[in-house]
C-alpha cells in the first residue's frame, strides 16, 4: 500500500547510518530547538478546545476562493455565495484533517522511534514527539470545528472519500524508482511544513469570520512556525545523506511533490460549487475559467517560493534532470 514509510530507501539509507557521510561543511554543527519553551507556548498545552459560537458572517474569506470572482458566482444569490464559503472551509479544514494524519504524523513518528534512517541529533528526535503531539492535536481541533460548522449551518459537507492530494502522493509513490521509495513520505511533509499556507495567515484576520474558526487557525499558525524550522533543518540533514545517485533519482520529482500540497483540489471544489447549488454546466464553466493551467502554476510557484529556497540550498538543483524537471513544472521561470 502506498504511503508506508519503512521502504526500501529507507532500509537502505538505515544501513549507512554509521557511515557518517554527512556533509559537515552544509549541516549545522549544533540542532538549535524551537522546541525548548514547548510546554509554555504549545497550543495544545495552553490554549482550549475552540468552539463555534453564533457569531461570523461568512465563512471562508471570499477573496481567497477565486471561483467567486467569477460572473456567474457575481451575479449569483448570496445565500449562494455563503454555501460556497462553507464548503470551501469543510475542504480546507478536511484537508488539514488528512494532511496531518496521513502524511506528517506518520513521517514525524518515525523520526521519533528513530527509525528515520538518518543520524539526526538526539533534540531531533526528542522534539519530533512534540510535533507528532502538536499534529495529532491540529487534526483533532481541525475535526471538532468542522463537526459545529455543519451543526450550525445545517449543510453537510461534500465532499470526496478523500482529499486529492493523497491520491497524487500514492501515484508518485508508485511512480518512484525502488531504490528510493519512501523518501517521497519525508520529502512531502518537508514539503508541506516548510509553506505556511496563505489561510492561515489570512483567516485569523478576517473579522468577518466567527471568532472560533480564526482562533483555531491562529492556534495552528503558532505551532506551525516552529514545525517550519524543524523541517527546513531536517531537509539540511536530509539531503546529504543521500547518494549521488538517490539525489539524481528523487530530485525530478520534487515538483510533483510541491504541486500534489499546493494544486487546487478540483474535485473538491466542483463538489462544492454543486452543494452550493451551481447546476452541472454552470460547475464545469467556473471550473475551466477560473482555474487555467498559468494561473494554477503561478499561484503554486508563488507559494512554492520558501520551500524552493530551502532546495536551492540543500543543492537539489544542481542536477541537470532536477533542474530541468523544475523549469518543465513552471517552478522555475
Ligand atoms: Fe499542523
Ligand atoms: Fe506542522
């Protein structure tokens, strides 16, 4: 089954785990821990279970749906554009959902066990059960405020069996050579936890939502910020760990990877735009003139742009193949 971590990349890279063959001059000498005031500043130490009140008037921030910028969303009912707001956060908030559970707890929890493969410093794993703590306690609270979004608004979510993304993430899998399957897991929550999405950002912000959801986001950014560390570091130990021939190999796909976290779910969205009571034809037209292939690619090589700069540094671009692979996406200009 795909997603399972302990492959074979990673049984191979486990037994040059004494080889030592870390590049000293590129890893930093000493793991400095964001970790160390966890028990003060962790929200799932210190801040409650947020709950939906009655207060809010939208749900979702309405510039951060570009469907509904479209003439026929424009021009629609409000009752219309609100359900669209709705479901837009029961996808975002099932994605969340999935994107802990499925793909950085399990990762995180290898690095905890030690069974990672890599010589990673004893605060690493020490601080990797704080994040799989962290996670766990995201996707739960993520779970809970999505239960009272749907009790309070009556609209049940629609939504597919799952989030898009992990059906990409199995087909790389399966796409990969042998030799390096499984580092695609830990590549991809690299991926995942060194991008701050634009929503948690801006929905904590957005006055015009109810005051539990933006507490919940921002609950979330204050972890996150220090997950961004731990996994840029991770990334640093990562990759020159890896053979000349694993880079060769892995590097192609790491676009594949950033587009599978930072592409529109479009099942998702066509879903919701028909809950929302878009008739078929009306869905597939927002669908085709909102989301064009340029502006997709721009708007991920836009998000992609720390994580990209977390690569360029590791010195994944500098093979040709890599390279190329990233101009071919459109992650490079
Ligand atoms: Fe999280
Ligand atoms: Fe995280």
């Amino acid at each position: 089954m795909a997603l399972q971590f302990a492959s074979a990349a990673n049984r191979t890279i486990l037994v040059r785990r004494h080889q030592k063959r870390l590049d000293q001059a590129f890893v930093t000498a000493e793991y400095r821990s964001r970790f160390r005031t966890w028990e003060r500043v962790a929200t799932v130490r210190n801040a409650p279970l947020r709950a939906l009140e009655d207060d809010g008037e939208l749900f979702f921030s309405p510039e951060l749906v570009p469907a509904l910028s479209h003439p026929l969303l424009q021009r629609a009912e409000p009752r219309v554009r609100e359900a669209v707001l709705i479901h837009r956060l029961y996808e975002y908030l099932r994605f969340t959902i999935d994107l802990e559970q499925s793909a950085v707890i399990p990762v995180t929890g290898h690095i905890s066990r030690g069974m990672s493969g890599l010589d990673l410093p004893e605060g690493m794993r020490a601080d990797a059960f704080k994040i799989v703590t962290d996670e766990a306690w995201h996707a739960q609270f993520t779970y809970e405020i999505l239960s009272q979004v749907r009790t309070r608004t009556g609209v049940a979510p629609a939504l597919p069996a799952a989030p898009t993304f992990t059906a990409e993430l199995a087909r790389i899998h399966e796409a990969l050579p042998p030799e390096i399957r499984g580092l695609d897991e830990m590549l991809f929550a690299i991926v995942s936890e060194t991008l701050i999405s634009s929503v948690l950002e801006d929905l904590p912000r957005d006055e015009r939502l109810p005051e539990g959801v933006r507490e919940m986001v921002a609950d979330h950014a204050v972890d996150e910020a220090k997950h961004h560390t731990y996994f840029s570091t991770l990334l640093r130990y990562l990759w020159p760990s890896m053979t000349r021939k694993e880079r060769e190999l892995a590097g192609p796909y790491i676009p594949q990877l950033i587009f599978a976290f930072l592409e529109p779910d479009y099942t998702s969205a066509a879903l919701g735009l028909r809950a929302a009571g878009l008739t078929g034809p009306e869905v597939e037209q927002v669908m085709s003139d909102v989301y064009a292939r340029d502006t997709i690619v721009a708007d991920v090589r836009r998000g992609a742009a720390p994580t990209l700069q977390y690569f360029v540094e590791a010195g994944a671009l500098e093979h040709g193949a890599t390279l190329e692979a990233f101009q071919e996406s459109g992650l490079i200009v």
